[in-house]
C-alpha cells in the first residue's frame, strides 16, 4: 500500500508540473525587430538592437558577428591551394565594402 500511495504521489507531482508549464505565458517573440537587427548587425555594424535581444553585451555582439564573417570567409577558401593570404586580405576588405551597401526592407 505504501507503494501505490509512493507512486500516486510522483505521478501526481509530475501531473502538476506539467499541468504549470503548459498554463504559464510564453513571451511574445519579435521575429521582425529580431530579422531587422540580425540584418543590421552583419551588414551595417549597429549592434545595439541586436545585442539588446540576444541579451548580450555590444561588445560580445560585435565580436560574435566579426567572427562568423571570419569563419565563413575561412571556409570559402579552406579548400583553395592558389590563393594568397593576401589576396583573402583584399577579398575580406571588399566583402566589408559591399555589406555596408546592402539595403532592405524587413
């Protein structure tokens, strides 16, 4: 008899956890603010908005976006035995430039 009453009360337990996590309110998510501030982070360098939802500092944000830029030019050209360091300098330098020429509408 003690148990049953052992996995009454487990079950129990676990029936309200899940009866609280499936009532309480999920904040609303801003896909927009979020698409318009990743955007302007990568191609236009304001972080601001973007380290605001992320919940981190400008700093961290800045740096989290220059090293994926990093990384992928790394990857375009991981595989590639003729060219320079300094011709990946240069196109690095040119793909900054065109990024900050991007424009869209979110």
């Amino acid at each position: 008899m003690k148990r049953l009453q052992k996995y009454i009360v487990i079950f129990g337990t676990a029936m309200l956890c899940v009866g609280f996590s499936a009532c309480s309110k999920q904040s609303d998510f801003d896909a927009q603010a979020y698409v318009k501030s990743s955007l302007d982070a990568e191609y236009h360098g304001t972080y601001a908005a973007y380290a605001n939802l992320m919940e981190i500092s400008e700093e961290d944000a800045k740096k989290q976006v220059e090293e994926d830029f990093n990384e992928s030019i790394c990857q375009q050209f991981a595989s590639s035995d003729n060219i320079t360091e300094e011709e990946i300098a240069a196109y690095t330098e040119k793909m900054a430039e065109v990024k900050k020429l991007a424009k869209y509408k979110v």
